[in-house]
C-alpha cells in the first residue's frame, strides 16, 4: 500500500513570507495529523482531524498557522507570516483511527524540512 | 503536560549488547506506543502497549507498562548496526484516543 505522501521535501522562505505543505494520507485512514518537530526534539502536535472535521488544534498558534482537510482526504498546513522559529520538520500522519488497537499506529510521511531566514 | 520523558537521551552500545530506554510521562493513559526515527525510514511505529497490560514482545523488541509508576521501558534485545536512530515513546490521551504526545527520545548508537 501507498504510503502518507508530503510535498514539498524541502523549503527555505525568509520570515514574514508565506508557506503550505501538502499531504496525502494512506486511504481510508479517517484521522490525520500534523506535527512539528524541531531539531533535537519530539514530534509536537499541531492539529488533528476525524475525517474532514477538528478533532484538537489546541497547540496549533492559530494567529499564523491555519490547516484545512477538505473532503476528508488531503490535507494542507500553511503559516504565514512565518517566523525563525517556525523553522522545523513538518510531518504528517495518518491513522485508521477507530478505537481499536491497529487503529492507533500512526504511519508518518516523509516530513517537509521547512528553513526560515 | 502529559509529554513523555525518555531517558537517557543518548545511549552508545557495541553490536550484540541489549540496549534499554525508559520513558516517564506524568497522567493516565489510554496506551502507550513506542517509534523509531531515522534518517533512512523516518518514524515507525513499533509496538503498542495498552494500559492494562504489562509487558510485550514482538520479535527482539521488548516493552514494559508501570502505570502506578507511570513509565515505561524499551529493550532491544541483540542490536545491530541497523538498530542505530532515535526512539520515542507516545503516550495515549485518555479521553482522545486517536490523540498522542511524543517525548523528546533515546538517541541510540550501536557500533559495529
């Protein structure tokens, strides 16, 4: 089976400028995340999705970060402005996502290695 | 915050020799999972433990729960070269399933 798709690999923007990423989950997963990771660092949560609805975005700075998965497929995460310390690895996941336990194991992407200067 | 600790953040062990890592997390826990990260593969899922359970094994990997102590540990049992990448624990929301905090991770090296 196809694996979580991500694009772009890699992008350099300078701060205040604008920037998304894209993915594309495993099909039939109903819940996608999008993580941050910063070098040295754990995966940090930014938002999740059931399907095409919110499930958590508790950690997600929404005066700057926005995401949105449309049809309950693809999703998108954009920042703009963006700020040095928005300079990360952005990673994707997808999971089953139905209450038992295979359903938990969360499949990742690739990451999209985001440099702002 | 509910984020695991692992510990220790670095660990250096000759092929062959088991490695341990421990992860520490602070509330209740639906289950806890534990991820490998590397340059070649990035992060994979590699066991599940739920909260009424114990211990685990799957193939040389093996996984203890305390939840009166709120930790785990990882064993990796006769490591390879390939076994050389970050480990993190996940912990499970109680209340949202789906949802997980990661710790900071093991950084482990075997040397061949």
């Amino acid at each position: 089976e196809a694996g979580v798709a991500q694009s772009p690999r890699y992008k350099i923007i300078e701060k205040r400028q604008s920037v998304a990423f894209w993915c594309n989950p495993i099909s039939g997963h109903a819940t996608l995340y999008w993580y941050q990771q910063i070098l040295g660092q754990g995966p940090k949560l930014l938002i999740q999705f059931q399907n095409n609805g919110v499930v958590d975005d508790s950690q997600l700075p929404k005066d700057r970060f926005s995401a949105e998965r449309l049809k309950g497929v693809d999703s998108t995460l954009k920042i703009q402005p963006a700020k040095l310390e928005d300079s990360a690895v952005y990673l994707c996941a997808s999971s089953l996502g139905l209450g038992r336990d295979k359903s938990y194991e969360q499949y990742f992407g690739p990451g999209t290695r985001l440099t702002v200067t | 915050s509910q984020q695991g600790e692992e510990d220790p953040q670095a660990l250096s062990i000759q092929e062959g020799e088991n490695a341990t890592m421990n992860c520490s997390y602070k509330t209740s826990i639906n289950n806890l999972q534990w991820y490998r990260q590397n340059s070649g593969r990035g992060l994979v899922h590699l066991i599940l433990i739920r909260s009424n359970e114990r211990e685990k094994h799957s193939g040389r990997l093996r996984v203890t729960l305390d939840t009166s102590k709120k930790s785990s540990s990882l064993l990796i049992t006769a490591s390879r070269a390939a076994d050389t990448a970050s480990y993190f624990c996940a912990t499970g929301d109680l209340y949202n399933f789906n949802k997980f905090y990661f710790g900071s991770g093991t950084k482990l090296n075997v040397k061949p």
